[in-house]
C-alpha cells in the first residue's frame, strides 16, 4: 500500500507528541534524500510503526514489497527489512541499487540452512521437488525448485505431481502444511526464533481472561499455538483478516510491532499484545534509514547467475498462483 500524504502528516496519531518531534527531524531529511537519490524506502510489516507509517513509500509483506518497488522506476530501494528481502528486492530489480540500512539484519529462519545443504538433500532424496519458503537467503532459493510463501505453501505443496516433497526451512510451517495435505513432506529443522517463542498455554490464558477474543496467528508458530487460533495466515492475510472482520478484540501471535502498525488503521479494535520483538527487524531504525541514503550503504548485491535461479524458483510460485501485489 502506498500512501501520498506528506511523511510527518502521516505521523499525526501514531506517535506520542515527543516522539514525532523527533521521528520528523529524521523524515524531513528523508524525503529529501529520497528525491535526491531516486529512492523508494520499503517497510516490512514488521517494521516500527515511525517507519512503517512515516518513511515508507510501500508496506507489506517482503514479496509483494519486491514487486512494489519492481514497478517504480526507482534507482535505489531502502529495505526496511532484513537481509533475504533486500536478497529478494534485488531478485526481481536487477537493475535497481537496494540497500539494507544494517547488515547485522538477518533472520533466524533464512540462516538455518545453505544452499550446499539443499545440493545435500537433493543428492539423498533424488527425484524429490525442494519448495522453499521465501524466509531463505538467495542461494538457497536458487538451488529450490519453486518458492512459496506463508499463505501460499499449501497451494504450492499440492500443485506438485510427486508424493513426496522436500519441504524448507521452516518445520513449523513445514507441519502445518503436511495437517493439510496428503503429500509426504520431508522437513527441515529451522524455525523462526520470534514465532516459537509462543505457546498454546499462554493463548489459553489470554482467551479466558477475554471472552470474544479473536486469536489469529502466523504459521511459523508451533502446533499447539495454530491448534488455538481463529486464523492462521501470513502477516499480509492477518492484517486482511483484522480489517474484513473488525473484532471487538483480537491478538495477533506474531511479531508485535505489527499489531501497533495495524491498531493505528483500526481504533474501534482492541489489539491484546504480547511482545515477542524480532531482534533483526529492530536493528533498522529512521536513523539507519537516512544514513544509509545518505552514504548510499549497504548495497546488497547477488551473484547474476544465483538470481536467475532464484528468480526461476519464484517466478514458478508465481505460476501457481499467488498475485506478489494488488492489481
Ligand atoms: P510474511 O510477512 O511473509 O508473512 O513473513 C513473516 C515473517 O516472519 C517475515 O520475516
Ligand atoms: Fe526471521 Fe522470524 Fe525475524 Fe521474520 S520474525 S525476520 S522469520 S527471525
């Protein structure tokens, strides 16, 4: 989604009045930067509601905002994100300069596994198709057979003709998925540090403190969390969820900057929060934003051979059906 109201009006009603004397000493250098340099600045869901809401020219997911900024004629892309979207950024706009405003963003999903240790799988499981969840760095992708995403994997999963299937990283989503299917998927053991950390117990607690509350989560929680929830989704379909359903009160079991971002569109909504921060998505800050315009660091940059195979792998999810960005 993109939003054409200037950077600091934005800010009105989502920070307190201290805060946003400070965000917008930050914004207004921004925006000027921005149009200098050609810069469009991208904000995962997951990022602060002063960035999400202030600095970005596209929110979302990392795949649609890969192709949000696809579509711009933009020199540069700022990824308000961690490493494997900046990877993704780059995937799909070979062309464009993306930078990551610090490099220590990584992900804990994306660093479980190599893209030797796909060539591994694929030598012990010959014949066996490898779907790869898009939380992966770009040469992992690349050795995938197709990508999918959180809202996608089920879809993807059972397109293939095979009965079994090599199912990557995630061995949360990857359970998910196999409740779900009558495929054989072969799992790996990553797991998003963030999205473990919940447990159906605490969820218990929450609904019987809350009669009505809704409980909506994200696949990469464990089992019994999903088993307790009113809706599972990726963060894009949680956020459509809120807004189709406007609960009395709801809690979205996931990274909790994301429910502060969304509150902000929706007041008539309760959001109980309990907040697990992802560490990674926290290291990108306004500050980090306008330094990395500024000094044009750090350009992450993939090898052209490792992205035409990434590219390849996203492209035949994309075949299977999942639309990266609105019409
Ligand atoms: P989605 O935004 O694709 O649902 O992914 C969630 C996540 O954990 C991103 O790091
Ligand atoms: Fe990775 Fe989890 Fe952080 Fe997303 S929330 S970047 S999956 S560690």
């Amino acid at each position: 989604m993109t939003d054409t109201r200037s950077a600091t009006s934005r800010l009105a009603g989502v920070l307190p009045d201290a805060e946003r004397v400070v965000a917008e000493h930050f914004l207004v250098q921004i925006e000027r930067l921005k149009a200098e340099r050609n810069a469009v600045v991208l904000a995962h869901n997951y990022m602060t509601p002063d960035i999400y809401h202030g600095a970005a020219d596209f929110t979302g997911d990392s795949l649609a905002l890969a192709y949000q900024a696809a579509r711009t004629d933009a020199d540069v892309i700022v990824m308000g994100g961690v490493h494997f979207m900046a990877e993704t950024a780059k995937i799909v706009s070979p062309e464009k300069t993306v930078l990551i405003p610090d490099t220590e963003a990584g992900c804990s999903l994306a660093e479980s596994i190599t893209g030797p240790d796909v060539r591994l799988l694929k030598d012990r499981y010959p014949g066996v198709p490898v779907v790869t969840y898009v939380n992966t760095s770009a040469a992992v992708k690349a050795e995938s057979d197709i990508c999918c995403t959180s809202s996608n994997a089920l879809q993807v999963v059972d397109s293939l003709a095979e009965d079994r299937v090599i199912f990557l990283p995630d061995r949360y989503l990857g359970r998910w998925v196999a409740s779900q299917t009558d495929k054989q998927l072969i799992l790996w053991e990553g797991s998003c540090e963030v999205h473990e950390r919940f447990t159906g117990t605490e969820l218990r607690d929450y609904r019987a403190s809350r009669p009505g509350l809704q409980i909506i989560a994200h696949p990469e929680c464990p089992s019994d969390v999903l088993e307790e929830a009113d809706y599972v989704g990726s963060t894009a379909g949680m956020i459509d969820w809120v807004e189709a359903n406007k609960p009395a009160s709801v809690v979205l079991v996931t990274e909790c900057s994301m429910s502060d971002n969304v509150a902000v569109e929706h007041p008539e909504v309760e959001f109980v929060r309990p907040c697990n921060l992802c560490p990674h998505m926290q290291r990108i800050s306004l500050a980090g934003i306008l330094e990395s315009l500024r000094t044009m660091r750090h350009e992450v940059t993939v090898d052209p051979a490792v992205a035409d195979g990434a590219r390849a792998s996203v492209e035949r999810m994309l075949a299977v059906g999942r639309r990266p960005v609105p019409a």
